[in-house]
C-alpha cells in the first residue's frame, strides 16, 4: 500500500522547514492542510512559505481561494484526497503538512458525507434539542448507534445531532460511512508529531511573530481592510489578524496588540498539542533545532525510498 507522509504539530514547530526538505529528498510535493494559508491575501499573518519557497516546491491548498470564500473539512478532504491520487499515479510520495487538526482528522479518518443533509430533518432535530436538551439527544443516539455515541459526549450536540441524522437517513450508523470511505483508499498515512520543549517552542514564537510585525503585518492588515474586507470576517478572526484589527481601532495600543498576538498563539499551540496527543497513530519525534528537522528529513526520506525499492 502506497504511504501519504502527514507532518503535525504545534504552530512555530518546524512543520515547513521538515516538509521542504523533504519534498526535496522525494523530489515530491506538499498539500497544505492549513485553514488559513488556503485564503489569497492572508501572507505574513498565517506564516505562509515565502514566495521563492513555493515556487522551488510545488504546493496546493495555499492561495486558493478569496478570504469571503467558505471552506471547510470536509471541502478540504475531498481536495486532498484528489491530490494525493494525482500524485501516486506519478509515483510521488504526498506530504501533508499543517497544524489544522480538523482537517488532518477529515483527510485521515473521513467525513461521512455520503448522507446529505436534510434541512427539514436538521431543523426536527435541533428544535427536539433547544426543547429537551444535549442528554436527551445523546441518549437517542446510544438508542441507534452505541458505537458513536461512545465516541462523544452530550455536550457535542453537533456531532450528536449529526450521527442521529445520518442513521436515519440511511439506516445504518456514521460509523459504517467512515469505515466504508477508509476501506476504498489504496494507501494509508504516516503520521509525524514535532516535539518541543516547551521553553523552546514559546521562543520560536516570540521570535515568529517580532518577525511578522517586521515583515509589514500591520499594513498587510491596513491593504486588507482598505480592500473592503469587514473586519467581522471570518478569515480574520485569526491571531495576528484580529489583535493588529483593534489596534488599528484604536481599542489596545501597539505593545499590547504585540503582547496579545504572542499570548494567543500560545494558547493555541496548546490546543494544537491537546488535539494531536489525542491521536495515538501519530509517531513523535523530539526536536530542539534545525539540524534536527534536516536529520529527520532524511531520516523519513531514507526510509521511503527503502520501501519503494
């Protein structure tokens, strides 16, 4: 079975700088799974390779669509998925990269989308909900599909509403869709986590975004809005984005937009990890340097290569 390369990890980990190189090893390319590098305009701020990068090393699902335009997992799984066929029919090895955990978990796990949506049904199901509340509809999946159900908890009503949906419109549980959709790939996904310290990985991201704010982020965001971009924008409620926003508002002062961006990116890098070490196929490797990353890429490519041979 043909191998699909995934690089996870947190924000400011070295995801790029492992991919690139090993895109150059496997003479491959790299399928962005990033939920903001996907939008055109949105450069400094979402940390996008630079443009001499992109242009060395084939990349798709980067600059692909307007910041007004909608995408979502499962827009992006069925892209994927599309790439990575295209890809092994040339005999290259596909690498993922990116810290967008909804859309690795879409692209690897599957999202069953084999049952439509029916907006009369939806709408049943989520008045039933706003009337009797999460435990009552949790309890009505576990009547049909214990399987799931196990899998979440009442407060996940989405997901709840959405598999009690899925059951009644095709009679059988989501479960099956996904398993169904993971028994039709001809290659499965090596997944690599990138481990820091977390002393170390704060101080990549101070260092990342002193970056940004040196590279021009605040007029990136001032030509944005003088675009006529909203500022309630959903590409732009994004770290970086939305603290230079009430800068420029006004509301915080430059220092404290600064302060704020390093924080919140912070943070998000620990819900990154929270998400990541959830998922148990994913193989972690320590780094602490660049010379790290580039030993790893060998490392990965070596062993490519030995399969494929």
């Amino acid at each position: 079975m043909e191998i699909v390369i995934v690089i996870v990890g947190p924000t400011c980990s070295g995801k790029t700088k492992l991919s690139l190189k090993l895109a150059e090893l496997l003479n491959s390319e790299i399928i962005s799974a990033d939920s903001r590098q996907i939008f055109k305009i949105l450069d400094i701020g979402t940390a996008k390779p630079a443009k001499v990068e992109l242009k060395r090393i084939k990349h798709h699902l980067i600059n692909k669509i307007n910041p007004e335009q909608d995408y979502n997992a499962s827009k992006f799984a069925a892209d994927a998925n599309e790439i990575i066929k295209r890809l092994l029919e040339k005999n290259k090895t596909p690498i993922v990269v990116g810290g967008s955990g909804l859309y690795i978990k879409a692209l690897i796990d599957g999202i069953a989308d084999s049952a439509d949506t029916d907006f009369e049904l939806r709408e049943e199901l989520l008045t039933l909900r706003k009337n009797k509340g999460n435990e009552y509809m949790y309890n009505e999946l576990k009547k049909v599909d214990m399987v799931s159900a196990e899998k979440m908890l009442p407060q996940n009503w989405k997901r709840v509403i959405r598999a009690i949906e899925v059951f009644k419109l095709t009679g059988r549980p989501i479960w099956q869709h996904y398993q169904n959709q993971q028994a039709e790939r001809e290659f499965s996904f090596n997944q690599i986590g990138l481990n820091w310290e977390r002393e170390i990985l704060y101080n990549n991201i101070e260092t990342r975004v002193d970056k940004m704010i040196n590279a021009g982020l605040v007029d990136e965001v001032k030509n944005i809005l003088d675009m006529g971009y909203p500022r309630t924008l959903n590409a732009l409620n994004t770290v970086g984005y939305k603290e230079i926003i009430k800068y420029l508002d006004n509301q915080i002062t430059f220092d404290r937009a600064i302060e704020l961006i390093k924080r919140n990116t912070r943070h998000y890098a620990k819900r990154q990890m929270t998400w990541f070490n959830a998922d148990k196929r994913i193989k972690w490797y320590n780094i602490n340097n660049e010379s790290d990353l580039n030993n790893l890429a060998e490392e990965i490519a070596k062993e490519v290569n030995e399969r494929k041979n």
